[in-house]
C-alpha cells in the first residue's frame, strides 16, 4: 500500500500547480497506475517505466509556478449570473 501513499501525496501535492498548460501531463501522472499489470518479469518491467514515466512527469510539473484559483478568475465573487 505504501505505492497507493505516495500516489495520492504526487496528486495532491502537484494539484497545487495544475494550469490549463500542465493539465496533460497531470491527467498522465494520475493514470500512470493503471499502467502497471501482470505478473514476474512483466509486472517488474511495467513497475520501472513506471517509476521513470513518473520521475519525468514530477520533473516536468515541479518546473511550473504554483497557479493560485484567485488569480486565474475574471469574475469578482459578487458577478454571478442568477
């Protein structure tokens, strides 16, 4: 379980830094799981593209500024259509 841990803490950690220029690479880390199948030498093989797929796509969003949800908005909180 301890692979599951450091999923979620890679998801919620770079959740922080998700931007409309870094969302591919986002969606490709939190699916990089479902990649890892089988069993022996083809589940080892999968576990080390795995792990080198997620060193790259960590790099890649560490890279990125924190995006912060007020800055991106165009709307005052008091501009909503009723």
């Amino acid at each position: 379980m301890a692979g599951c841990g450091r999923y979620l803490s890679d998801i919620a950690s770079d959740l922080s830094r998700l931007s409309p220029e870094n969302i591919d690479n986002m969606i490709a880390l939190a699916q990089l799981p479902e990649n890892v199948r089988g069993f022996g030498p083809v589940k080892e093989a999968a576990m080390q593209r795995h792990a080198r797929d997620r060193a790259d796509l960590r790099t890649k969003l560490m890279r990125e500024k924190p995006s912060c949800a007020a800055d991106q908005s165009t709307e005052a909180p008091g501009d909503l259509d009723v």
